[in-house]
C-alpha cells in the first residue's frame, strides 16, 4: 500500500526531465530552422536547381531510418549518453562542413549525415534516456510533454534563422544552428543517468525504433505530416511563425479543457478542419491578417493530430515497447514533414498554389483513410 502511493506521488519535473526536455527544445529548433535555410542558401548559388534543392532537403528523411537496425546494439552496449552525445557530436561537425560551398554529392552526403545523427539522437533521448529517468506511473505524461517542446521547436526554430538571415547573412547560418546545439551538448554532459550494466544485444534489431503492428497509425500519421510539411513552405517570417505558436498554446489549452477526455477521433477532425482550413485561406488570399489566421490554425490543427497519434501509439504498444512506439511516432512526423516540405517546395510557384491543393489532397486521403480503416483497428489492438 505504501508502495503505490509513493509511485503515484513519484514528481515528473525532476531536473533531470527538464533538462531532456530542454535538450530535446534545442535540438528541434536547430533542425527545423534548416527547413527554410536550406533552400535560401543553395539559392545563392547558381550551381543548383530547385529540384536539386528539394531532393537535399528530403534526403534528410531517409537519413532518419539509415541506423535503424543498429540503435538497439548501440544503445545497450554503450552508455546510452554516450551515444546520444556522439550523433549531437556527429551533427555539429556536419554543421561545420557547410560553411565551403559544396558540389551536389557532398551536400547530399552531408544533409543524410543530418539525418542519421538526428534519428539516433531522437531514439537515444526521448525513447530510451527519458524512460530511463522518468517514473513507471508518470511515461506517458512524460512522453506528450517531451514531443510538446519538439512542436514548440518548430515554430522557434525556424522564426529565429529566418530573423538572423535577414538581419545579418545567410553565410552565418551554420554558426546560428551551432549557438543552438551547444547548450544541449553541454546539458546532456551534466545529466545524470541511472547506471545499467551493459547487455549483450543482437548486432541488427528494430526493437527500439520500429513497432511493426503500429503500421497502420504510422502511414496515416506520415501522410499528415506530409500536408503539415506542405503548408510550411508559404511561411516566411518571424511573425508566421510568432502565430504558430499561438496555434500550439490554443491546442494545448483545448487538450486540457476537452481533447484530454473526448474520443479520439474529435481531436483528428478537429485537425483536419483547422488545416483545410488553412489551406483554403492560402488558395484565395494573401493578406497580412488572413495569413496570421492561416498560421494559427496550422500550429493548432499539427499540434491537435500530432498529440492524437502519439497517444494512439502509445496504446496500441505493449508495455515494454514504450520506447519503440515513441521511435515509430517520431518517424512518421518527422520524415513526413520533411518530405511534404521538399516536394510542396519543388512543386511551388510565385502564389503557393500547389503547396495548398497538395496539402488538401493528402488531408483528404489521410482522413478518410483514418476514419474508416485506422480507428477500427485502433480500438481493436489497443492495449490501454
């Protein structure tokens, strides 16, 4: 008896949670703010196309699945700080090689680096180190704060490279994402772990970074996160940006007074809504106020699906595949969302037509797809 109420009052905000998840805030912004970087620094040059372009910028995707196979072994024989500090390590000298213009090949090579490095780092951090430090009754809430900063990156990311490029120069950027990641590698330093004796792990395994039986949710989250990363491409300031946050504190309020409680599938409507919403706004006008109301119901519908299909793996997840649904969660949002961002930019023209028709398009799939497959097999399989 005294057990369970001590586990029930075990405190989620120990030190070393916030630092996770202050680590977890820093890396995001660094990444993201790439997103619309990339394309303004292979713009300068007249070596590269926008297709060229598209393709560097996607091939960050496919870098996140590269060590798939191998987080499990790595993670289990090694400190598993360690490994997270070694892609953080990875990922700044990556940072470094882009200061010297580059041929095709060589930014390919570094920008799939990118990849991999953050797709080690995702599992490292949030799938394994956070459980390690955080309390059997408390994973979940741990686990929907942890992916809450990384949406909050995505909006201050990006604001802050796109502000430094057009007040200083777009040949400072990788020096901009560094001032980033520093502080994270030095927090990750500090942060104590729990020991564990090292195990003796197969060389190749998907446990850790891919649940097989959540495939379902992970393609109708992929597709979404392709619309998510469609309608980024129009936005193109601090103060777009300033407004997607405000989406995320409206979604997060309405998580607390409604979602938390409601079925599921009304926070995925409600998602849909607000980014087809959205996207009609960009179809038909480009004025200051209806692009601000076209960036808070995009933070708001991203962040009301994204909370949903977390949630959804998470309970269609043994209780020893916390981990690996959180991995799969990650993958499925973040090569979407990269994906959607490079063939919307690829496709894009001077009024963003065809950033928006892809948007609804694959919105439309996505939903329908959820509605009348995804959440029957949902209810059928969850496990909590």
């Amino acid at each position: 008896m005294q057990l369970g109420s001590s586990q029930e009052r075990a405190p989620l905000w120990t030190p070393g949670f916030f630092s996770i998840n202050l680590i977890h805030l820093l890396m995001g912004m660094s990444v993201y703010a790439l997103l619309p970087l990339w394309p303004i620094l292979m713009q300068q040059s007249a070596l590269y196309d926008k297709v060229e372009c598209a393709i560097v910028i996607s091939i960050f995707a496919v870098g996140l699945y590269l060590p798939c196979g191998f987080c499990n072994y790595w993670l289990d024989t090694y400190k598993r700080t360690t490994v997270c500090q070694t892609s953080i390590i990875v990922y700044m000298v990556t940072l470094l090689l882009c200061i010297v213009e580059m041929p095709l090949w060589a930014l390919l090579g570094i920008r799939l680096l990118q990849g991999v490095s953050y797709g080690v780092f995702q599992v490292a951090l949030g799938s394994t180190i956070m459980i390690d430090v955080t309390d059997t009754t408390q994973r979940t809430r741990a686990a929907h704060v942890y992916y809450w900063f990384g949406r909050f990156a995505l909006a201050l990311g990006p604001a802050i490279g796109l502000w430094a490029v057009s007040t200083y120069s777009i040949y400072g950027f990788p020096w901009l994402v560094l001032a980033m990641v520093m502080p994270a590698l030095l927090l990750l330093w500090m942060l104590h772990v729990p020991f564990r004796m090292p195990l003796e792990p197969k060389l190749l395994s998907t446990d850790r970074f891919w649940m097989k039986h959540g495939v379902w949710l992970f393609v109708c989250l992929f597709l979404f996160s392709l619309s998510a990363g469609a309608l980024l491409v129009p936005m193109s300031g601090l103060i777009m940006y300033a407004c997607v946050a405000v989406g995320f504190l409206l979604a997060l309020l309405l998580h607390v007074m409604f979602l938390g409680k409601a079925d599921i599938r009304w926070g995925i409507c409600i998602g849909i809504f607000a980014l087809i919403f959205a996207a009609v706004i960009g179809l038909y006008s480009h004025n200051g106020v209806q692009m601000i109301i076209y960036s808070v119901l995009f933070g708001l519908g991203v962040a009301i699906i994204t909370s949903r299909f977390l949630l959804s793996m998470i309970r269609v997840a043994q209780h020893c595949q916390r981990g690996t649904a959180q991995s799969t969660y990650m993958l499925g949002w973040e090569s979407g969302l990269v994906a959607g961002y490079a063939a919307a930019y690829m496709l894009n023209d001077y009024n963003n037509y065809y950033c928006y028709l892809l948007s609804i398009a694959l919105l439309l799939t996505a939903g329908a797809m959820y509605m009348f497959r995804v959440y029957a097999w949902y209810i059928k399989n969850k496990c909590r």
